[in-house]
C-alpha cells in the first residue's frame, strides 16, 4: 500500500506537484482566453456565469494553489500536493463505486505520450471489476481545427482507452497518438454509442476534451488537469465535472505509476 506520505514526496520529486514544468505564462494567457470565451480555451464547456481572468487565478489559486496574485506574471506555475491528494482520494472513491456497480465507463486522453498508462491500467482494473469499458466509434474520423488549419483524424483505442491518430503517421497502431484538447473526440463517440443504442457510460475518465465535452452534455465526468487548463476547473465549480486531480499532465509517463497503484488501492481495485 502506497502511503500518503510516500506519494506526496513523489508528486514534489517528480514535479507533479509543487513547483511544475507548466509557466505562470502560459496559465494566465489560457485564463485570458478563457475569459474571452476563445473555443480553444473552453474545450468543451459553455459557463453559465462570466467568468473573467481574475475570477479565474482565484479559482485555480483556490483548486490547484497557483499564486493568487495578478501581478505574479512570470516564472513556473505551484501546485499544492495536499489539494493534489485530496483530488486523489476523491477520484480513487468515484472509481470504487463505479467498480462495485459494475457501471459502463469511457476512458479517453488527449494527451495519449504521457497519460495513456495511466488510463489503460484503470480500464484493466475497472474491465477485470465487471464494467464495460466502452469502445464505440473505433475508426471514425474527426476533423479538428489546429493551429495548423482544419485536421482529420482516426478515433482508435488502445487497452481501452480512447485517443485520435493523425492518418498520415507511418506507423499506425504503432505511435501512442495525438495530442488535443478537442471535445469533438468524446461527442463523436457518445454520439455513436446513442446512435447504437448504447449502453452509454455512467462515467467518463480523462483530460481536456474529453472531460469537458462529456460534463457538459450531462455524463459524469472526471479526470487530470494542469494549471493551464481552467476549463476543468470551471466545470467542475459549476457542477459539471465531478473531480478534478490538479497536477503537471506533461511529464514522463513512468512518474504517472505511483499514481497509479495508490487510485488503484485506495479503490481497492489492486490484484
């Protein structure tokens, strides 16, 4: 069993937590976007209140433990590992529940390099529990608007966990995916999965898109998210997103494991 003590001086090791890769700048110009209502920084969420870019270095100083100054402007992003912990907890109970019921669950990435082990170690655990993990729409095609102009790409899972591929990799099934904060991933799949008649998930696990996208059409929905991406923040003060874990969602994928067994343990969902 992973103790509380022992992952909370992983997080900070591995900088999970604590001072983080992610910049102050970087979190302000999303919280900029964000105010001004830019798609690129909703990823999926339509706020029911005006939310401007002070009200949001409170929320995230209050959810994730940014600074809540509005002139500290530059330098490395904070996360607080005990709101990291409880965040934790929180996700590890949901995760028990769902696994004693046995209840449908979709799991879906965005960010497929560092979070897909993660992912696919919850979706064994929840599969070997009795759930359906759910894997509707395998190959359809999603077009995204990039930085790069209008994109199409395949919907795939791998070990149960939805990501997107750009079709024109070399290796397909091979490189672990591509990175988005789209939430049309996650509403072309519960769209087919209505489509097919269901069943339709009791929750839906991930990061940026796929979270936002499922909270706002009404699915439980929970998941990771950094200091950059007030969007999940947001739903969940809003009461469309259940939990969310703040952490850095960008480092290597092994630091994600120690995670891993404690949600797994605290779910008593360990083999």
């Amino acid at each position: 069993m992973l103790s509380t003590g022992v992952l909370r001086a992983h997080l900070l090791a591995a900088r999970l937590a604590g001072p983080v890769a992610t910049s102050r700048e970087a979190s302000l110009r999303s919280y900029r976007l964000f105010a001004a209502r830019d798609p690129r920084a909703l990823i999926g969420i339509d706020p029911e209140l005006s939310w401007g870019q002070r009200d949001l270095i409170e929320l995230m100083a209050q959810r994730c433990g940014v600074s809540a100054d509005p002139q500290h402007t530059s330098g490395h992003d904070v996360i607080d590992p005990e709101l990291t912990l409880a965040a934790l907890d929180a996700f590890a109970e949901r995760i028990g529940v769902v696994a004693r019921h046995g209840a449908p669950v979709l799991i879906g990435t965005g960010h497929p390099h560092r979070l897909l082990g993660f992912y696919a170690a919850l979706a064994d655990a929840l599969s070997a529990a009795g759930c359906d993990v759910l894997t509707p729409a395998q190959g359809h095609c999603v077009d995204i608007t990039t930085r790069f102009g209008l994109r199409t790409y395949n919907l795939d899972y791998v070990r149960g966990v939805a990501l997107v591929r750009d079709p024109g990799a070399e290796r397909p099934g091979c490189e672990p995916g591509a990175h988005t904060h789209s939430p049309l991933p996650v509403r072309t799949v519960l769209a087919a999965a209505a489509e097919a008649g269901g069943p339709l998930p009791e929750l839906v696990i991930g990061d940026h898109g796929w979270v936002c996208g499922a909270g706002q059409l009404g699915f439980e929905a929970m998941g990771l998210a950094d200091t950059d991406d007030p969007a999940l923040f947001v739903g969940e003060a809003e009461g469309r997103v259940s939990v969310v874990v703040p952490l850095d969602d960008a480092v290597r994928s092994a630091y994600y494991r120690p995670l891993t067994r404690y949600v797994l343990n605290r779910a008593c969902l360990s083999r």
